[in-house]
C-alpha cells in the first residue's frame, strides 16, 4: 500500500455549515447550504492549484459536521487529522445575507461549538515534518482559550521545525476586542516568517499600534517576519521584505461576492511560495485567485484550477469550446 505524500500545507480552524440567503433573512425565503471557513477555503484553493493541503479541526458529531468533512474530502483536502467531537458540542454555522450592491452582512452561530474547543491535542500530530507550510489566521485564537493555545503551540512547533509560518490577521471584530486580539497575535507573531493583512488590520500586530505604515512594516520586518504583505483590495496588494517592496494591481472584474477574496489570494500567495515564483509572480496569482473569488458567489465555490488561471487573460467574451 502507498503511504500518502506529506501535505505541502497544513492548516486548522473551524468550518462551519453555511446556510446563504438570496436576499435579506428577515423576509424570509429560500437558503442554499454549503460550507465556510477561512482556513479551509485556503485548504481547497491550494488543493485546486494542484498541492497538497491538510484541514485539522473539530467538528460536531451532526449532519452538518458529515457536510463538512464530505466538502473538504471532496475537494482533494487532507482530512486525515479532522476529530469528529464526542460530546454535544454542535458544528458551528453562520448565515449570510446581501443587503447592498456587494456588501454583505455574515451572522454567526459558533459559541460552544466543536469548532471552537479545538486544542493543541488536534492539531500538533497534524503537523508533518516534511511540510512546508503552516497556515494561521486570527480567528481561529479568537475562538476560546483552548484554541488560541493550539495556534501558538503550531506556530512554536512549526517554527523549531523549519517550517514556514504564514499568519493572515483576518481580523473579526464579533469575535474579539482589537486590544485583546493584540494580546493573542503578538505572541503568535514571533514565530511567524509570512504575515498577511489588510491595511486597517495591521495595527493589531503591532507594539505601538499608532505607528505609520513605513515604522509599522519597519518594526516587523526587525522582529524576524521576512515578508508582510498588506492586501488593499480593489487597488491591489504590496508585498514588503527587507530588500523594498513590490506591488501588484488588482484584476478589474465585475465583483459580485466579495466574500472570501482574501482566502483566496492567500492561496494564490502561497500556490506561488510552494512553485518557487518570484514575489511579482506571487502576487499576479494571488490577485488572479482573488478576482476568481469576487467574481463569483460563495466563499471558495469558484476558486480556479491551475488550468483556469489563465482564463482573464482571454477576451471579454471568449467562449472555450
């Protein structure tokens, strides 16, 4: 029998089931169900691009935990580390809901979740020594105690292991105070070799969060972080390490669902990290990966194959037959 490769990237989180309205909930109708979860929609578009991606987390012993873990297996995820809770705790779920144009309002149902009881016991033995890199964001320590130990243990052990350590800040301001996620990221920080963020999330990595940009990304890149990349959505995203900085428009499309556009983009960041492609190419993919996302509904739905990413560079009005 074959032992499976090692996964390229490993990531942990909670995926919760995702009921998803066509308009406002309180006028009631109809509701697609799907799945939805930052870590696990970087797990699928990494595994869309063609790696090899391990999803470890916790879900609830229900139908909607089975929903989860039968996506992500069938999207090419690693599953393999995934627990299946054995007390009440239920699957995590949260419903989304247009209400202007492209914004749209996200209401949660997590507290006491399996997701959210997550531990380091989950998530270390999902660590392989020959993977490449480990995925955090800042929600998955927002979740409880239990969980903010298991991220900085992955990042303590990944680190010591010669791993990649990449953190998207991923801010959620229903989940936590920015002073408190401070707290929590700042620890996490010191272990981590690739920080991703938007501009407005930057401050909560920070020592001094009044800093300017320049001191900000100055102050980070001499406490040991190699590469900061600022996303700046419909303008683009920077990528800064000590050697200056690189910049990257973003793809002009119609946006219909921004939800999502940045898991997307980090898939693309890191797709390009594990081909070995320079920084400009990195961000040309992960701005591709992006608008892939904004020009589609759903979280990961529309993530591309590694053969689709040339698709926006064909004529408006290409039909491929």
């Amino acid at each position: 029998m074959t032992t499976p490769a090692a996964p390229e990237v490993v990531t942990f989180g909670e995926t919760m089931a995702a009921l998803r309205a066509q308009g406002a909930l309180r006028l009631g109708g109809s509701l697609g169900l799907s799945v939805a979860g930052a870590e696990s929609n970087v797990a699928i578009g990494l595994a869309r691009l063609g790696h090899r991606a391990r999803w470890a987390g916790r879900v609830g012993a229900d139908e909607l935990g089975a929903l989860v873990l039968r996506t992500l297996r069938a999207e090419g995820v690693d599953i393999g580390h995934a627990v299946t809770d054995d007390t009440d705790r239920p699957t995590g779920l949260l419903l989304t809901e247009p209400r202007l144009g492209t914004l749209t309002r996200v209401s949660y149902y997590r507290a006491g979740s399996a997701g959210s009881a997550v531990s380091p016991a989950d998530v270390l033995p999902a660590l392989a020594p020959a993977s490449r890199i480990l995925h955090l964001t800042g929600i998955t320590p927002a979740l409880s105690p239990s969980a903010a130990e298991a991220a900085l243990a992955a990042a303590t052990t990944a680190r010591e292991a010669g791993i990649t350590v990449c953190l998207d800040v991923n801010y959620r301001s229903k989940l936590w105070t920015a002073d408190r996620a401070r707290a929590v990221l700042r620890p996490i920080l010191a272990h981590t070799d690739l920080l991703i963020a938007s501009e407005d999330e930057l401050p909560l990595v920070l020592e001094r969060p009044g800093a300017g940009e320049s001191e900000a990304l100055h102050s980070l890149l001499a406490a040991g972080v190699n590469e900061v990349v600022i996303k700046r959505g419909a303008h683009g995203a920077t990528t800064f390490t000590s050697d200056g900085a690189r910049d990257r428009a973003a793809r002009q499309v119609d946006a219909i669902d921004l939800v999502g556009a940045g898991d997307a983009f980090v898939a693309g960041y890191l797709s390009g990290l594990l081909d070995g492609a320079d920084i400009p190419a990195r961000l040309h993919r992960a701005v591709t990966t992006a608008a892939f996302a904004v020009a589609t509904r759903g979280d990961w739905e529309g993530l591309p194959t590694r053969d689709e990413l040339g698709l926006f560079d064909q004529p408006d009005g290409t039909t491929i037959r």
